[in-house]
C-alpha cells in the first residue's frame, strides 16, 4: 500500500503542476491554486497524522505556489518537522521551504536552529552539508550568534569531508559578510589558511573566497596565506591541463581558483624574495601562456585565458605601486647620503622597465618569443620583482647557486652569461616529468652548430631514462629556441645530469656545462597525515641506516613563512600541528620511481638564537635519505 500511496502522491503533485502549466489566464490559474491550498489545509488540519512522505508532498506543493508568486501563510511548522527525519529527500524539502520562506525574525527559528545544531553534531555529512546551506542562505544575524562559533571548527577539523569543509567555508563566508563582530578570531584562522594547501580543489577555492574577505579587514590574521597563495598558484599555472582534470575548463587549469588566489595576493604587498621568486615565474608563465596560439576556438577558453590574465595583469600594477614608492624612497635616501652611484639601487632600476611597460610591449620579450637584441646586461626572462632580474653578474659554467635553486622550484634561468641564458620551465608527476628548455642568444650575432646534449654518467644511466628532442643547429641574434625533455625515474638516483652545450659565436668556439637540476625530490608527492599516523610511521623508520640528520648553520634568514615555502616547493606535504614544538616543521611524502615508491618523513628544528637547523629524515632506504638531506639542507 505505501509503494501505491506514494506513486499516486507524486502523480498528484505532477498533476496539479500540470494543471499550474496549461491555465490559459491569471484567474484560473488563482482558482486553481486556491483549491490545491484548501486541499493542502484540510490535510494538515485533518485528525490523520501525515507521514513524512506525504508531509514533503505538500510543503513541495507549497513551495512551487510560492515561486509562482503567491503568499503562502501556513505549512511553516509542517516543513519544520520535516528537519527531524532520517530520510535525505524528506530533510532537504524542509530545509529548502525554510530556506526560501521563513523570516529571520519567525518565532521557530529556536526550532529550526536546534534541528540544524543536531544534524551538524550528527556527522553525517549529508545532514551536515543541508544544515550549513539553509544558514548560509538564511544568513541572519540570530543564526550569525548560534553557529559563527561553531562553523569554524568543523571547517578545520581533521575527520571533516571535504564537501563540507567547502560547504563551511563558504557559509562562514555569508555570516562574516552579514555579521563580522559575530565571527570570532582565533585559534581556527592559521589552520584555515593551510586549507590552501589541501589536496581537493573545491576546498581550496571556497577557503580562498573566505580568507580574501578575512584578509581584507584582518591582514596581519592572514599574511600567511601569501606563500601558501603563491605555492598553489604556481602548481595550478604550471600544470597540464590534464592534471587538473574535473577543475579545467576548456583547456585552462582551475581558471575560477586562479582568478581568486591573484585576488587575495592583491590584499598584501609583494612578498618576500623567495616567495616573490616564485610568484614571479607564475606571473611570467601566465604572460607567456597569454600569447600561445589559442587550444580552442570556443569563447569560454578566451573568457577563462583572459580572466587569469587580466588578474595577474593587476596584481602586477598592484605590486608595481610598491615597487615605485621604495624605489622613490631609496633615490631620496641616495640623495641624502651624498652619493652619486648609491649602491643601494637595485639592477632593476637601471636596465630593466617597470613591469607595466613590459605588459605595454616596451619592455624585454616574453620567454617563449623571440627577443630584440640586448645590451650585453640584459635579462630575456624578465622578473618583474626580482632586484636581481636584470644585469646578472655572468656565472661560471657548471655553478652550483643556481642548481640550488631550482631544488625547490621548476622555473626560471638556470644560467647566463654574456653570451647565453638557459631558462627552465619543468613540470613532474609520480614518476614522470617534462623539461623545457630555452636557450636565448644575447648577442646580434648568430650561434652556429648549436647543439646542446644532456649527458647522464654511468651511474645514473639505469636510474633516470631522459629522451631529448634535438634543436635548430642556428639561433638567430636576439632569438630563443626551445628544447624538450622527457624524464622517467626508473629507480632513485643521487646524481644530476649535465647539460653540455657548444656552438660558434663570431668564429670563436664555445663550450660550456651545467648541472640539470633533475634532483630526486621532483617525484615527491605530498601525503597527508595526522600526529598519530606520522609518530607511528616515524617509529617504524627507527632502524639507524633509515635515519639522517644534519646539523648546520642557516645560509639565509630563518623567516618561517619562507621556510614552509621551501618546505611545499620541496614537494613534501607540510603537516601542521604535528610535532610537539609548533616552531619545528614536519612533512611528509612518497617518492614515485617506475620500480617502488619510497615513503619520506622530515622533521625540521630551527634554533634562531644559535641561527642553526637541525635536519632529520626518515626513508625506507638510506641512500635516499641521505640525498634528500643533501638537498634540502642547502635550501636554508
């Protein structure tokens, strides 16, 4: 009989739509209404007790009546009711009527907010995620007093799925844009700002709605967003777009989340220099990508190509601000001192053009085009912030420096000389990886028999399988040519391989080296854990060749938002709240070779009075230990 009862219920319903569809004026489309409201009536009123069932009929019938226009004064306490059951359908039809119908000022709001109380204790995360949607789209000031200090907590709990999460960012967004001086600061926003780094998007881009509108009144709350901003933003812009997959949109990665986090990078001045490193090479990337030939002729992909670019164009005139007025207060400080060649003024000032000239055309050529000629100090990869961007200081074939760099980054110029500049543009997944490479011409002059060769010793040759595409043996005066890497890791490996190139410049043969920085850390993927996990995990790596440790003096300043920069761009999750000392680090991740994966653990101790660290990794295997904490120890 209930299986009967119900099909005729939802015919009815059907029907009296029907019927809504097919009046052929206003009046009898009244008349008709008019009937299915006393019927409606008569039901609640009845001695017969509805079922739930038949309770979500009629309030579903009440509820098309009133988005037909119509005033709807009774079925309140029914939908309420309906708040109270078990059944999905019956409890998403309460909350929706309650949505649309009931007035913030309604006396069963203690009613609705008590039902809403018990389905976000319940943890069912369907319950959950009904109960957060009916207060965000209440939104009112008495459910900003019931539930601003709860929401919080359940957006950064650990066990929270991530549906809800993305469900609690947003509707703590409402209640903070309704009611600020309800929201409560504290314990919750440095966590929140780590959602940044979560591993599902839709979190991430919710989380970076809330902290832009949070940051905007509470800057100093969320500054550490800004690494963790620019980190997301570079692995989003520096993606395939099959990487992203459910999250791009005709052939733009993430382009609504990119958008966002330039927005909430507009909240602050530029970084610091190692954050402002990476930054730049996302804003570069976005540039270049800006003027590659179109991978679609739909509109959508020009709309979302030009909405990251236009932000990115922003951020760049924002910073530029910032720039101009400490370039402004280093000439006048020159002028108080005295000096006619302050040394204080950066490389940028004196060969490069400010970053909106560059956006104008006036500046240095994009990467991926070719280049005027350029004076002998002039820099093809324009960094817009960078004080050292322009008028390198030429570096010695094979250095180090910057190999060092590229440990925790994938772009950028691995080398330049008066001649040459070698940019890097690298992307890696699992065990796989991509290398482009550039190769500028400084000079008016062309290079002939140019050929570049990456060469893997003895050693390495079974550990990395690199396939190289050849180049054009002739790079045009103020050109640049690129060449292709494809890179498996087939098992871990300790070396690097080397990158020789030779041409002829002018008659005059050259030849030079460089280290590849493919490093063995470019196959981590980050894992999330909790304290538990990670302490066991640890414990289990207790044998002593499993373990090593490094000890040593900081190399640059112990500022923690760039350590935790250093730490993410290693390629190692950054774990928070796990270690005992809150100013430790810990991460955790896996290498991805073609024959095993190798779990990693790191553990990372500053002492700022002694200005040391002390370095500690865990890994299945020793070798692998010890290279990671090579790699990592020259990173601070």
């Amino acid at each position: 009989m209930p299986a009967v009862s119900k099909g005729d219920g939802m015919r009815g319903l059907a029907v009296f739509i029907s019927d809504i569809r097919n009046c052929k004026s206003k009046e009898a489309e009244i008349k008709r209404i008019n009937k299915e409201l006393a019927n409606i009536r008569s039901k609640f009123k009845g001695d017969k007790a509805l079922d739930g069932y038949s309770k979500k009929k009629y309030v579903c019938k009440l509820l098309f009546i009133f988005l037909l226009g119509h005033d709807i004064d009774f079925g309140h306490m029914e939908a309420v009711n309906l708040l109270s059951s078990n059944r999905y359908t019956e409890k998403q039809i309460g909350y929706l009527f309650i949505s649309v119908l009931v007035n913030s000022n309604s006396e069963l709001i203690r009613l609705i907010n008590n039902a809403i109380k018990n389905d976000l204790a319940s943890r069912n995360p369907t319950f959950m995620g009904l109960a957060l949607h009916c207060i965000a789209n209440v939104g009112s000031r008495e459910m900003a007093e019931a539930f601003a200090g709860e929401i919080p907590k359940i957006l950064v709990a650990g066990d929270t799925m991530d549906s809800v999460k993305q469900s609690a960012a947003l509707c703590l967004l409402r209640l903070y844009r309704t009611s600020p001086d309800l929201v409560p600061m504290g314990d919750w926003t440095s966590r929140v700002v780590h959602l940044l780094n979560d591993q599902h998007l839709g979190v991430v881009t919710a989380a970076t709605s809330l902290i832009t509108t949070l940051a905007q009144k509470n800057p100093e709350e969320f500054k550490t967003s800004v690494s963790l901003a620019v980190s997301r933003l570079s692995r989003i812009v520096t993606s395939a777009s099959t990487d992203l997959q459910d999250y791009t949109y005709y052939f733009v990665p993430a382009p609504w989340l990119s958008v966002k986090l330039l927005r909430l990078l507009q909240c602050y001045p530029p970084p610091d220099p190692a954050v402002r490193g990476r930054l730049t090479e996302c804003l570069e990337t976005i540039l270049n990508k800006a003027q590659e030939p179109p991978k679609s002729k739909k509109v959508q992909h020009s709309n979302a190509k030009n909405a990251v670019l236009f932000e990115a164009i922003s951020l760049i005139i924002h910073h530029d601000r910032f720039t101009d007025l400490e370039e402004i207060k280093k000439e006048r400080s020159s002028d108080m001192n005295g000096s006619a060649e302050p040394a204080s003024v950066n490389a940028s000032a004196v060969s490069t053009p400010s970053p909106s000239a560059d956006l104008l055309g006036l500046g240095a050529a994009p990467l991926t085009n070719s280049a005027p000629p350029p004076s002998s100090s002039g820099s093809l990869l324009v960094d817009v912030f960078s004080d050292s961007a322009s008028a390198v200081a030429p570096l010695a074939p094979g250095s180090d420096d910057n190999f060092a760099r590229f440990v925790c980054k994938n772009n950028g110029v691995l080398f330049e000389n008066q001649l040459l500049q070698i940019g890097l543009k690298s992307e890696f997944r699992q065990n796989l990886g991509r290398m482009f490479i550039f190769y500028g011409n400084k000079t008016s002059t062309q290079f002939l028999n140019f050929t570049p060769t990456v060469i893997c010793s003895d050693d390495l040759q079974p550990s990395l399988n690199l396939q190289t595409k050849p180049v054009d043996p002739t790079v045009d005066g103020g050109a640049q040519v690129q060449q292709v890497v494809n890179i498996e890791c087939v098992s871990d490996f300790m070396e690097a391989p080397i990158l020789n190139i030779q041409f002829r410049y002018g008659g005059t043969f050259q030849n030079l080296s460089v280290k590849l920085p493919i490093t063995l850390n470019k196959f981590f993927q980050p894992t999330e854990m909790s304290s538990q996990d990670f302490f066991q995990r640890w414990k289990q790596l207790s044998n002593p060749k499993q373990e090593v440790q490094n000890i040593f003096k900081a190399k640059h300043p112990m500022d923690a938002e760039i350590t935790k920069a250093k730490i993410i761009g290693f390629g190692s999750a950054l774990l928070e709240e796990v270690d005992p000392n809150p100013a430790n680090f810990v991460g955790a991740g896996i290498i991805h070779t073609k024959t095993t994966q190798i779990g990693c653990l790191l553990r990372l101790e500053p002492n700022l009075q002694a200005q040391m660290y002390r370095l500690t990794l865990r890994t299945s295997k020793e070798a692998v230990s010890q290279r990671l904490c090579e790699l990592l120890s020259e990173q601070f």
